[in-house]
C-alpha cells in the first residue's frame, strides 16, 4: 500500500514511528521539484513546529513518510 501525499494540504499524522501531529508539503519556489515539508503540533499553522525539512523531490519526501510509518488522513 502506498502512501498519498497533497501539495498544499494539511493532514492529520495518525500513525508513525515518531512524529505526530499535522503536516504541510508545500513546493519550494526557489528550487524546481523541490519540497517543504512542515509537521505542526496542532491543526493550525501558528502552533508549535515539530519538524520542518526541505526534501529535493517527492521521492524524497516519500521515502521519509515511508520511513516514519506515517498513515495521514488529509483534510480539504
């Protein structure tokens, strides 16, 4: 099974190795394919920042996700 990723769209981390809370992928405008990816502690985009990692593509990101055991429920 493989994991969903939404540019632009926060979800929600309900399961991992390490990490919960609400991530954010954005692109990076600097750099073409390239990635922001921003885990919040809560459902907001003011609150705590728990991880923020800039990933060359989405393989990249998609490795990590696989890495982490992450299971996210997206929001619209």
């Amino acid at each position: 099974m493989g994991l969903t990723l939404h540019l632009n769209c926060l979800g929600e981390i309900v399961e991992g190795n390490y990490y919960r809370g609400y991530c954010l992928l954005s692109e990076d405008p600097d750099e073409p394919g390239a990635l922001f990816l921003v885990v919040y502690a809560e459902p907001d985009r003011a609150s705590e920042v728990l991880l923020s990692e800039w990933f060359p593509s989405i393989q990249a990101v998609n490795h990590f996700a696989r890495d982490q055991n992450w299971s996210i429920e997206w929001r619209q």
